[in-house]
C-alpha cells in the first residue's frame, strides 16, 4: 500500500511536480576560529582577505562548501588551504544566517573552533586567497557581564567590547577591521572554548 499525502500523490509523484526553483537557496561556507594556547597567553589566527568583498580586512579562514561535501568537510578543506593547518579537531560553534550577512548573496555559515598546540603557530601560511595571515594575541579585562577583548600583532591592533548575556554573548562594539559578521563568531567560538 502506498501512503498519499493530503492532495493525493505518493513521495514518488510529489518528488516528480517539485520545482526546487520555487524556493531561493542560499550557498553555504564554512568558518573556523583557529585559538593556540599556552601557558602564557591565548592566540587567534586571522587571515586578511584577498579578494573582494572585505579586501583587506582581517578574517577567519573558511570558504564555500563545495557540491559533495559537508561543512565540516569544507572547514578542513578550507583550513589547509588558507593556513596550511591540517588535521584540527572541529568543535562546532553555531549557524549564522542573518540576511545581508554577506554582501554577495545569502550565504549562510557553518562556524567552528579549534585549539591548536603553541608549536604549531609556525606551521600556519597564507595560501588560496588569503593575502596574509597573522596569529593576533588576547587579552581580557572583564567588568561585570562586559568583557573588553584586545587582539594585537605587531603593529596591528583592533578591540571588541562583549556583554555575556545568559549562555550566549552579544558584540558590542569593534568589529570594523573584521570581515563580514566574523566579530560575531570569534565571541561565540570564545565562549565555546570557554576563553571567556
């Protein structure tokens, strides 16, 4: 017996009428904040972005995810592509999808973290399209539910100011030398990997 839905077509007749094109479709990346600790101190690997859009600014390696992959898949392809990092563990960090995140189209996002060995810092290269990568130190001063978030290297230099709210934390202020809704990201990989 085959089951029919409300209009009267099996899985097999609906599939055949379905027109995919009645629904837009997003494309879909994959990002990953890449942290390497040590007693001393925490790191954060940003790229700064190659290509338009955000040329120039500071990024965290990722891509699109390509036909036959999944977004986890993409995240260690894109790693080893941007940084020359391979085999980091993903710990997932959450999906971002707010309209007119990207500026090209709808383009939703996989993020993860991962934590890195001090000694594999040299290992990191820029490669595909990031124009350089640097590993930015951290430093956080906490107030309250407010934390302010230093990133430096060399004589580069950008803060955030973060408010945690509950289990999550909301960006306040300094995401303007960072690429797309990335201010975003690096807090909640932050919070997953309990660096805050």
């Amino acid at each position: 017996m085959e089951i029919r839905d409300r209009n009267g077509l099996t899985e097999q007749e609906f599939l055949a009428a379905y027109k995919p094109g009645d629904y837009e479709r997003p494309s879909l990346t994959a990002d990953i904040a890449v942290f390497s600790l040590s007693k001393s101190e925490t790191k954060l690997l940003l790229i700064r972005r190659g290509n338009h859009p955000c040329l120039g600014k500071w990024a965290l390696p990722g891509g699109f995810v390509e036909k036959g992959e999944s977004a986890k898949e993409a995240a260690k392809r894109e790693l080893e592509e941007e940084t020359g990092l391979t085999d980091a563990d993903l710990i997932p960090v959450g999906l971002y999808s707010k309209p007119g995140r990207d500026p090209r189209c709808w383009v939703v996002s996989q993020a993860y973290a991962a934590i890195e060995p001090a000694y594999q810092i040299d290992a990191a290269h820029a490669g595909d399209d990031a124009a350089s990568l640097c590993w930015f130190r951290i430093v956080t001063e906490r107030t309250g539910y407010r934390i302010r978030v230093y990133f430096s290297a060399g004589d580069t230099a950008f803060t955030m100011l973060l408010e945690l709210e509950g289990r999550s934390v909301k960006v306040l202020e300094g995401e303007e030398k960072l690429a797309f809704d990335h201010g975003e990201i690096i807090a909640d990989a932050m919070l997953t990997a309990r660096l805050l």
